[in-house]
C-alpha cells in the first residue's frame, strides 16, 4: 500500500505500520410510510419538483446513499470508535443499527 498519512491528524504512516481502514455507508432509512401532505398534493409535488430541479444531482444522490473511506492511525481508529458507539458515555450506548 505504500506510505500514507491518516485522514482525521495526517500522522505520517509509513509501509509496514499499524493502520486502520473505516470503511462507512451512510444510506436513507426508509420505514414503509408516506407521509401524505394536507391540501394540493399536485402544488406539493410541484414545489418539490422545482425545488430539486435547481439542486446538484451528486448532492441529491448524497442525500440518499454515500460511502466514504478513511484511513486512519491508532488514536484516530480509537477516538472514531468511541465516538462513534457513544463508548464512555452515561446513558446508553450511542448506537442504533436496524
């Protein structure tokens, strides 16, 4: 893989030392409900229509599924997986996976 740097402090990590990949999907949950709008549902989907129509379609797509990599150094990879199970924290443990 060569040398790299880690994404989150840019610590050097030359070839041959620990390093961590993360590797996350971030994607729309959806829960099998529409929500049906009060009043003009054709105006609502109008509005809507014009509203995405002006937007850039990688930010849409964005909005919908994303991945995203990260390579990162032994603190980084600790402090991202506290951060991200909510470990040390009082109440509960942070996460919630379906």
């Amino acid at each position: 893989m060569g040398d790299q740097n880690c994404c989150k402090c840019g610590r050097y990590l030359p070839s041959g030392n620990l390093r961590y990949v993360v590797h996350i999907r971030v994607f729309a949950d959806f829960d099998g409900v529409l929500s049906i709008p009060e009043g003009d549902i054709e105006g609502e989907l109008e509005r809507i229509l014009q509203e995405v129509e002006f937007r850039d379609p990688k930010d849409l797509e964005r909005e919908v599924y994303e991945e995203i990599g990260l390579l990162l150094c032994k603190l980084c990879r600790d402090r991202f997986v506290r951060e991200a199970t909510g470990e040390g924290e009082s109440e509960g443990n942070g996460m919630m996976i379906h």
